[in-house]
C-alpha cells in the first residue's frame, strides 16, 4: 500500500517545519520522517530484506534496472558481498523495535504530563499490555530504556536524518565526578 501524494506532502511539511501542529513533538517528528523515507524507498528495502535472508534475486534486479541504490543499508550490503565478506547478524529486529518503542513511550510520557524519566518509567513499567515482558524489574526496563534512545539514533544515523540533543550519546569529561 502506498501513500497519496497529498498525504505525504502534508506531512513533509510537518517535517521541514513548513506546517506546525500543536501535537508536534520531536519524537513524532522523526516518526514521521522515518515513515516518510521507508514509503520512499519501499521497494529496496523489501529487496534488502528478501536479499539478507538469502534471495538477492530482487536486490539485483533493482540495481540492474535503476543503476543505483538510495539506501546506505542496500549499498552496505551490496559492497559487503562484492568484497566477499561474510554477512554479520543483525541484532533481533524485535528487541530493537521493543526498546525504541520504549523510550519513546517514556518521552512522550515526559513531554505530556511533565514527569521525571523515572516516574514515566514506572509508568511503562505498570502497563502489563504494552511492556508487560519485563516482570516488575525496573533495572531492566530502565536498561532498555537507555538502549531504545541509542538504537533510535543510530537507526536515524544510519539513514541520513538529523539527530537533536536528546538523542545524543551522554560525554563524560575526565577529570569530573
């Protein structure tokens, strides 16, 4: 299924900051330009997938009949196998998707009611239909939670979008306590 046009119009001037909503948070920024670049590029990356679980038969029609890939992840992957390397496991694709889930559950919590990280964290940790997997362990939920914001930004990282301060990896200065 693919988008209209009108559609994704719209909402890429959400994005670029063309159109405002007063629902508009961050989180719900990137979640659309992520959604955006997918729709966009939704057939290389069904080749992708089909290509790493080992049929490249569409992968290599696409790069035959457009000459080129747009995706740095289908070009990683065509550059791996024309070197010969190895394919590398990717990490579960449902843990990662579970952490950015997460953390951006747990922001959005911040964002709407004004509470700390650790009382949305409690929050998601009390919901037994969406995160109910972690039994009552708090360590766990806020590991995961740490983890979500990293997985997130490397996943905008590794597809070209801009990463604001929240997403950013924490700097520890030496020299400091």
């Amino acid at each position: 299924m693919t988008m209209h046009e009108a559609t994704r119009k719209a909402l890429q001037e959400y994005v670029d900051g063309k159109a405002q909503h007063p629902n508009m948070n961050p989180n719900t920024k990137r979640a659309i330009g992520v959604l955006l670049y997918v729709e966009e590029n939704k057939s290389e990356l069904d080749a992708l997938i089909a290509a790493q679980e080992g049929d490249p038969t569409k992968l290599a029609e696409l790069v035959e009949a457009k000459g080129q890939l747009h995706t740095a992840d289908g070009r990683a992957y065509v550059a791996a196998r024309l070197r010969g390397e190895q394919r590398t496991r990717k990490p579960a694709i449902d843990n990662t998707y579970r952490r950015i889930r997460l953390w951006q559950r747990v922001t959005d919590i911040m964002y709407e009611d004004g509470t700390t990280q650790t009382d949305a964290l409690y929050r998601c940790l009390e919901d037994k239909t969406e995160f109910g997997g972690y039994q009552g362990s708090f360590e766990t939920i806020r590991s995961d939670f740490k983890r979500g914001r990293d997985d997130f930004r490397k996943v905008l990282e590794d597809h070209g979008f801009k990463t604001g301060p929240a997403l950013q990896k924490k700097q520890i200065r030496k020299g400091k306590k």
